[in-house]
C-alpha cells in the first residue's frame, strides 16, 4: 500500500511539472504586420558657402505612417514555473517614407522636394516573461535597435518668385538607438501560436549632408522616434 501510494504520489509530481512547463520554451519563429508611426525631428539645418556667412534652414517635422512587415526569430528559456527569459531578432523588411516637404531660410528661399525614407530596421533584445498559463505568455522587450535613414534633399530652389533646378545627391545614415516593448503570446494549437506587440524605438542623431554647384552644402543632424502597433502569428519548433 505505501509502494503504491508513493507511486501516485511521484506520477502526480511529474505530471504537474509537465503541467508547469511553458509551451514556449525553445526556438520560436514569426512573422507579424500592423501600424507603424516614424517621427522626424530637428530637421532644421544650416546652409554654407565659402566665403559666405552660414544661413539658417527652418524644416517642420515630418510624420509617416504605414504598414510594417517584421519577421523574428529566438528561443526561450524557462526559470521555473513561471518566469522565462528569451533571446530574440527581428528584422523589418518594407521601407516607409515621408511625402516631398519644403525649407525655407531668412532670405525668403525655399528648397522644394526633401523627403526621408526608413528601411532596413533590425532589432536583437530580452524578453523576459511571465507565463499565465502554459499557453499563455506576456513578456517585456528591451535591446538594441538600428535602421537606415535616407534624407533626399532638394531637386529645386526658389528665390525671388523664380524656381531653378539643383542637383543635390542623397544621403544614407545607419541610425542607432534601443527598443522597448510589451507583448503577449496565446499558444492556439501545438507548436502554432499567436501574439500581439506594442514597441517603441528611439535613434541618436547622426549628421546628414549635400552639396551642389558653389559649391553649397546643407545640413542637418535628425532624430528618429518609433511606434509600432503589431499582431501576427510564430510556431515554437
């Protein structure tokens, strides 16, 4: 009889231990969409010539929004019961860029046809969690993120009620920065899970510059602040 009870007593321990595992812990791939939100700021810059005084050039910032595509891979590590800890990548494979916008300076000239365009946005990060139940799992993002920025500066100059075309090249800057997020993730048949995701990134500056004819140069050192809003669907393998 106390064979037996014992017995019970270890195939209940075992069978809450396979109850307490986290239907993800181990590698996980996944893909999600939804709505992005980039902010561009300290778009104003300078304008210089030799031999000239530097002039000041008043840029609005620039907001634009679309449809991300980001695609993540990791593995997750169960602590005990409850908590896990992961490893994670994603990668954002669709561009998204500004509408033309406009400068102007103190001496009245406008430069027409600027525009920025993000692409290539690659984040790795933590993702510590706490699992509610086996099939279900909210967790913090916290890493480090980058993008490439492209600023295209202006195709023409006004002055004086007269428009001339210039021929200022692009200009590409990887912009580095960090990411931070919460998500939660719902295990719908084995291994097939789905999840929904809301992120922040925030760039440092980096300097842009373009020089035409004059030669003239313009500048500027923008700033680039993220929002995504996600949901998709990943399978743990």
């Amino acid at each position: 009889m106390k064979k037996q009870l014992l017995a019970l007593a270890a195939l209940g321990l075992l069978a809450g231990a396979a109850q307490a595992q986290s239907s993800f812990e181990g590698f996980y791939g996944q893909l999600a969409t939804g709505y992005e939100s980039n902010q561009a700021s300290t778009l104003s810059g300078t304008g210089t010539e030799t031999g000239s005084t530097p002039e000041n050039w008043n840029t609005a910032n620039q907001n634009f929004n679309g449809l991300p595509l980001v695609a993540g891979l990791g593995y997750n590590w169960s602590l005990d019961s409850h908590w896990m800890l992961g490893l994670g990548a994603d990668y954002s494979f669709l561009s998204l860029k500004t509408g033309t916008y406009s400068s102007n300076n103190q001496n009245a000239t406008t430069v027409n046809g600027q525009q920025l365009q993000v692409s290539n946005r690659t984040n790795v990060y933590l993702t510590p969690g706490y699992a509610l139940s086996k099939d279900q799992l909210v967790y913090l993002k916290a890493g480090y993120s980058s993008a490439n920025l492209q600023e295209t500066f202006p195709s023409s100059v006004t002055s004086g009620g007269s428009t001339k075309n210039v021929n200022f090249a692009s200009s590409t800057n990887t912009q580095q920065g960090y990411i931070v997020g919460l998500g939660y993730k719902q295990m719908v048949t084995s291994g097939l899970y789905g999840f929904a995701e809301a992120n922040y990134m925030s760039y440092s500056k980096t300097t842009f510059s373009a020089t035409t004819s004059g030669p003239y140069t313009i500048s500027n050192s923008p700033t680039l602040n993220t929002y995504q809003a996600l949901v998709g669907v990943g399978y743990k393998f």
